[in-house]
C-alpha cells in the first residue's frame, strides 16, 4: 500500500479491535479417511460433543462434522459445521474454515496425536454464526477469528469477536 494512502487513514482504519467471544474445546474421535480424491486428500472428523464457555455465552457442542482437505503444501483446510447449545437451551449454528500449517514433522506429530508447542505451527479460524434465538440474535451479525491448538482428542479453540 502507498505511504501516502496509509498516512491518511483514520485512526479506526490503522488496526482491529477484538474482544473475547468465547473458548470452544471439540471433541473429535480419530478422523474417517475417505483418501486422495480429485480434489485433495480427504478426511472427515465426525465432532461428537464439546463446550464453550465465555462472559456473554456458554455451553455445550451438540454435534457437527469437520471436512478436511490435506493439501501438499503441508496445510491442511478444515471446513466446519457445528450446532452449539447455550447453557439456557438456545441453538447456534456455527461454521468456519480453518488453515492449519506448519513444518511436515509438526503436522506429522499432530496427525498422530502427539503434543506440540501451539506456537511451532499457524491455526487460525474464522467462525461466522446464525441463531434463530432472540436473545443472541446479535451474532448474526458480527465476524469472529479464532486461533486453535490441536490436541489428541480434538482442537481447542480462542475465539474474538472483531469490534
């Protein structure tokens, strides 16, 4: 981008402003490997339950799949559907796409289950919502990112909503 444009730019324009939306731990059994496909290697995470908790939602993860695409750059892109239930019963729909990517012997360790530094490799997210719920009715209209760790069991998400 040109200095000069920059330069100009509000101060609203020069950065994000986040605040925490709310942690979510999936729980994932070992993956279905559908294989190489034309399109990629395929695999699916059938999400089997889960929670999430912050200051203005909590709950649990009623169901969801995780569509997987290995690709051979060592990225690896998740496309997610859940369904959240909040602890006063309202259902969310949750979905986002995730790029997980690092050096092949972190993915390799992940793949297998093993413990990593969550900073040795990029996983971040980007949840989108939609709720028939009054009462949250507000995240029908805000962006999310999110940045996760994957642990043996299923990943572990931090998840911002962008002010």
């Amino acid at each position: 981008m040109s200095t000069s444009l920059m330069q100009n730019l509000p101060d609203a324009l020069k950065s994000l402003r986040t605040r925490p939306l709310f942690v979510l731990r999936e729980q994932v059994p070992p993956l279905l490997v559908v294989g190489q496909t034309p399109n990629a290697f395929r695999r699916i995470g059938v999400i089997q339950g889960g929670s999430f908790e912050g200051d203005r939602l909590s709950g649990e993860v009623v169901s969801g799949n995780d569509w997987q695409s290995v690709r051979t750059d060592s990225c690896i892109k998740l496309d997610v559907r859940l369904v959240l239930k909040t602890t006063d019963g309202a259902l969310i729909v949750m979905t986002y796409q995730c790029l997980r990517a690092g050096p092949p012997e972190i993915i390799e360790k992940l793949d297998k289950g093993e413990s990593v530094d969550p900073t040795s490799y990029y996983f971040r997210m980007n949840p989108m919502f939609e709720t028939a719920s009054r009462k949250y009715d507000w995240m029908n209209r805000i962006i999310t990112v999110g940045t996760g760790h994957r642990l043996a069991d299923g990943p572990l998400y931090s998840i911002f909503e962008i002010l």
